[in-house]
C-alpha cells in the first residue's frame, strides 16, 4: 500500500532507538522526509547514519535537544520550522513504589512524558491548521488506561498526555489535521531490553524465559510487540489515508486491555 507520504515531512521526538527509531524508519521508508531527535549530538548523528543506511535515498537529518528543557525545546523548534507530521513519542519510564517517587522525579516525568508534547504541539498545530492539513500523533501506553500499581508516576503523565491529545483534536474540527494517540502495550524497546536483561542477570534466569515469564499471563499475544508493530500503525496515522480517525487511541497493546475495555 502506498500511504502517500512522498511529499511529506515528520518529525519524531525520541527517536534515537526503540519505537522512535522504528516510527521514524517507517516514514523514510514511505518516502517522507525525516527529522530525528535525541539529547546528544552523538547519538542523533549515530543514528541518522543507521536511518541511511537502512533507507538509502531519504532525506534524513536530526536534532539533538533535551526534552525537558524548555529552553532547548524553543531552540530545537526554531531549527525545525514547520512540518506536516509530528510524533510525539519521547517519553521515560521505570518502576517504582509510590511512596519512594519524589516530587523532584514526579516534576522530571511531567516535563518529558506531558509538558515535551505540549510544547512540540503548540507550536506546530497553529502552522497545520492555517494549511489545512496535519497529523499530530502521541505515543502512549495502556499503562495509562491500566495504571500499574509499580508505575504509578509514569501511568498517572502518560494519561494527562493522553487527555491533551484529545482535547487538541477537538481544535482541529473541519480541517485537514488530526489528532491521535497510540496505545502501545508491553514493547521490546532498547529501554525495556536493557530492563530485562538486568533483571535477569540479577536473579540469574534466562533472558528470553524472563522475557516470556513477564507477559504470557496479561497479554493474548502472549510475547513481547516489536518497535516496528507499533511504528506501521503509527505510519498510517500520518498517511493522508488516514482522514476520518481523529481524536481517537487505538491500541497496539498485544491484547493486554481487552478485560478492561
């Protein structure tokens, strides 16, 4: 299927690695030309050359910007200009009891997991809609439907992030832009690897038995959903093929949510 993003440019928060790198390789791969981000100026170049290498032909290029600073989200938006396709999918997350989040920790997930979004969407939304034509799209998690117990910090933004993306799409009655947010379920990231593999050597186990062990029982694919499954949804949203969802969150959860909802 041609999703007719030939002509179109995407930028993509957090998009060194993991399903940032893999939205934004699903873009190029369309053909649209694509901006990546990260807090270095290594790791952006490091990964523009893997995006060319594995897109050959595209027209990519990066930023480097740390997220929770507003200052050099102002600096980056400034470099960017505008542009038709903006992912919101940079985002932090860990477990932790509740009683041991601190209010510095609970203001650092509030800058990057909600205010990063707010800030990228405030500024390129005013340029769509006087064109008439636009995706904004947010990756979030069911973990913001189903708040984990351990994860309370990160459920709690994940879900303010999830109510600003759907009040934005209300903005954008009768015009050519949309709105969206992907609710991702339990997705083997280069974050959630790194996780894994620690967690496994701490309790002296194999990778891929934990790995199985941690959603056999809560999800009906019964395994983990590669950065590339939530990134070919992602590549639909922002296709022109896509104008009649707006203002929706549709799941790529591995079937994690379907007790609930």
């Amino acid at each position: 299927m041609n999703l007719q993003l030939a002509v179109k440019s995407v930028f993509v928060s957090g998009s060194t690695q993991g399903i940032g790198y893999a939205v934004a390789l699903a873009c190029a791969l369309e053909g649209a030309s694509v901006v990546i981000n990260g807090r270095t100026e290594a790791r952006v170049a490091e990964a523009v050359v893997r995006l060319r290498a594995e897109a050959p032909g595209t027209d990519i290029s990066g930023i480097a910007a740390d997220l929770a600073d507003p200052g050099q989200v102002s600096e980056l938006l400034d470099e960017l200009g505008e542009v038709d396709i903006l992912v919101n999918n940079a985002g932090v997350f860990d477990v932790a009891p509740f009683t041991q989040i601190t209010d510095e920790e609970w203001s650092r997930y509030f800058e990057i997991n909600v205010m990063a979004g707010v800030r990228l969407s405030r500024r390129l939304l005013h340029g769509m809609l006087q064109r008439d034509w636009g995706r904004i799209i947010f990756i979030g998690t069911e973990s913001a439907v189903d708040v984990p117990a351990d994860m309370i910090h990160y459920g709690a933004t994940k879900a303010a992030a999830l109510a600003v993306a759907n009040g934005l799409a209300k903005l954008t009655r009768g015009t050519g832009v949309t709105v969206n947010t992907i609710l991702g379920g339990p997705t083997y990231s280069d974050g959630v690897a790194q996780t894994v593999e620690h967690i496994a050597a701490l309790q002296s186990m194999d990778v891929g038995q934990l790995k199985g062990s941690l959603v056999r029982e809560s999800s009906l694919l019964q395994r983990f959903i590669h950065p590339a499954e939530i990134a070919h949804l992602v590549a639909f949203l922002a296709s022109p093929l896509s104008s009649a969802t707006n203002g929706a969150a549709l799941r790529v959860d591995g079937g994690v949510l379907t007790t609930i909802v």
